[in-house]
C-alpha cells in the first residue's frame, strides 16, 4: 500500500487525470456504488436465491474490465479477476438477505413487503463496498506498474453455508490473502475472534397411529424430538464455557389426532473452537441416540453446514489499523444524523451495549450519534459468529 499512495502522489504532482488514491477513486463514483448497493436493498434476495443481486456485480465487475468465472460449487457463486502476478488478493462480497425482514428505509420498523425478505444484517452494502475495493485496487495497481492480481469472489447464501463449498473446491488455495467487512455501528479491524458452529437436522421416524382408537400402536417421533430438545436443556449446565445452542421443532407432525411418524429438530451448535465443538456434537449425538431408543423410533442426523473458529490474522490487522487511521472518514449529512437518532432511539441502552461489549468496544460510543472515528479494538474477545 505504501507504494500505491507515493506513487498516487508523484503521479498528482505531474497533473494527470489518474485519482489521487484508492479513495479518491471510491469518492469520484460513490453515486454509482450508491445506487447499486440501494437497488439490492430494494431488490432484496434470499440464501440461494441471489440471481439478481449475483448479476449486478458480476456485470459491473465485467464492464470494469474484471474477467468473470462463475462457480458451479454454488448457485450465483463467481470470481473476477483484474491483473496478473503475485500477490493474488482476494476481496470477498457478499449480497443475500434475511427472510422476513423486509424493511422501508425509515427508523421504524416497517416492512416494504410483509413477510418478504431484507437485508437486516447490510449485505447490500457489504457486497457493494467489497467490489468498490477491488475495482479501486486493481486501477492502483496498474496506474502505479506493480504486480498483483486482485480477485473479486461473489459468495451467495453467507447466512445458510457461506464460502465453505468453494474453499473446499480449492478456488482460494492460490491466494495469498483474503479481506472482507461487514457493515457494523463502529469502525475497527476485525481483531476479535469468532465461534466454532455446526447446524445439524435430527428428523426421527416413528410408526403413525390413530391417536385416539390406538395410541399404543404408534411410536411418536414428535416424543423423539422432545426428549432429545429435553436432553439438551440438561446438557447446557455441563458443556464448557462459550458454548451456546440453539434449536426449532422444525416438523412437529401433521395433525393433532395422529401419532406422528415424521419429526425433526434443526439444530445450531457453537463452541469457542473447533476442537470444543467436536465435543460437544458428540455428546449430542448421544443425547439423540438415547432419545430414538426410549420412543423406540429411528433417528437420522443430517449436517447442513458449520464453520471453523476465525482467527484473526495479526499482521493484516495491523497494517489495517494504519491505513484506516490515515484515511478520512465520510461526513454524514444533518440528515443523516437525524436518521440515526431517531433510530438510536427505538433500541433500548443494554441491547445497544449488547453490539459493543463483546468486541471490547469502549460503552463511552454510546454517547455518540454514530463513530465518527477509527478505533482498534477486540483483541482476546470472541463473538459467536455467524451460521
């Protein structure tokens, strides 16, 4: 980075046309990136189902002169690439939304379309943000005559599976760094740590049987499902420290009068590390063993996905520190600053501490109508991630 900005430099002073720096570049086309990221809030699209949201930046990417390769690993997975050499830096975007969060741009909770999806967790802007970092990165590059190759990966259904199935189809085995963000109410190097987590279906097969002329005749799954959700109440007293689950009755049955045959709990488990988290899903699949053999039923498990514990890589973070505290931050508008009163004030102090607490934030930002500077903190604390 240090040579793209003393390059940017020499090149102002013979007075081309080339922007200053990587945010100048940002800052010229903050209207294009603006109307893009507000046309997938408007246009908002679920895990898995990201066609529209995957098109926009792919063809803005391609019209910016990035080569585009699309993934069949997942649907609406792609790479762009601009450049050639080492190093290879990878910029990872991110545009699904939330199901049932549909939301109008107001500080009330309103939704656009009841019950219809919306981008509760930013990922219009995550996605936006990322591509404006990449096309920025790859014209410094090539302004300044130095090596590298920036990549762009597209990466669908971030809160269902997330990037899993292309690591593990090898797409990021030649990077030699991967960067992303995450829209959030401060602004600071992810230093902090996040959860190990696996998500698991338990669906138990029991025999049907007329509830009311012949209940002895049934075996119940829906009594499987409810031990086994018993069982991990009784469990959480004795898993270690930082481990959280979490669960639904996600099929109860069909109807009240029928012994039901088919049942199911879908299942998210969360551990400090990885290794923690192997524990305690064995002991879970103790827990749903002994429940199928005391209703006497069938229990399958299912895994849908899961994710290692992040470690924060230090050295970016720190080079990340640097660049971040000599940029200048964007101005909000006085409108602005009206919105974001208005919608601190629909959410009570603790939840707000809620969000600041665990990333060792200072409480002292509660103060403050947003963070209007760039603070380093969160190392030794842990989040429970995402799933």
């Amino acid at each position: 980075m240090d040579g793209l900005y003393s390059f940017a430099g020499a090149k102002r002073n013979r007075g081309t046309a080339m922007p200053s720096s990587i945010h100048d570049y940002i800052e010229d086309r903050a209207g294009e990136f603006d109307a893009l990221a507000l046309d997938i809030w408007e246009n908002p699209e679920k895990s898995y189902e990201e066609k529209r949201s995957s098109a926009i930046h792919r063809e803005r990417l391609e019209a910016s002169g990035f080569t585009i390769a699309e993934f069949p690993e997942m649907a609406y997975s792609f790479m762009a690439e601009k450049g050639n050499g080492r190093p290879v830096i990878a910029i990872m975007g991110e545009y699904d939304a939330l199901p049932g969060m549909s939301q109008t741009c107001s500080a009330t909770q309103e939704a656009r379309v009841p019950g219809a999806a919306g981008h509760a967790c930013g990922h219009n802007l995550l996605g936006m943000g990322a591509l404006a970092a990449a096309e920025a990165l790859a014209v410094a590059l090539a302004m300044a005559r130095l090596p590298g190759t920036v990549r762009y990966y597209g990466c669908p259904a971030e809160e269902g599976l997330g990037r899993i199935p292309l690591v593990k189809a090898g797409r990021f085995d030649d990077a030699d760094a991967a960067l992303t963000w995450h829209p959030a109410d401060v602004n600071t190097p992810h230093r902090y740590t996040t959860s190990a987590n696996i998500a698991m279906v338990f669906r138990f097969t029991g025999r049907a049987s007329h509830a009311g002329m012949a209940p002895h005749a049934g075996r119940s799954a829906l009594d499987g499902v409810q031990i086994l959700n018993i069982g991990l109440e009784f469990l959480r007293e004795h898993v270690e420290r930082g481990t959280l689950i979490h669960y639904i009755i996600s099929d109860g049955g069909a109807r009240p009068n029928i012994v039901p045959e088919h049942a199911a709990t879908t299942l998210y488990l969360r551990a400090p590390t990885a290794d923690a988290l192997r524990r305690v899903t064995a002991r879970v699949l103790k827990v749903a063993r002994g429940a199928a053999i005391m209703t006497e039923t069938r229990v399958a498990r299912e895994i849908t996905h899961g994710k290692c514990d992040f470690i924060p890589n230090d050295a970016i973070h720190d080079r990340m520190a640097a660049v971040m505290g000599g940029m200048p931050l964007p101005k909000p508008t006085p409108a602005e600053l009206d919105f974001a009163r208005a919608l601190a004030a629909t959410v009570p102090r603790r939840d707000r501490e809620a969000t600041l607490a665990p990333i060792g934030a200072p409480l002292a930002l509660l103060r403050c109508v947003v963070h209007g500077e760039v603070g380093d903190f969160g190392a030794g604390c842990r989040i429970g991630g995402s799933l």
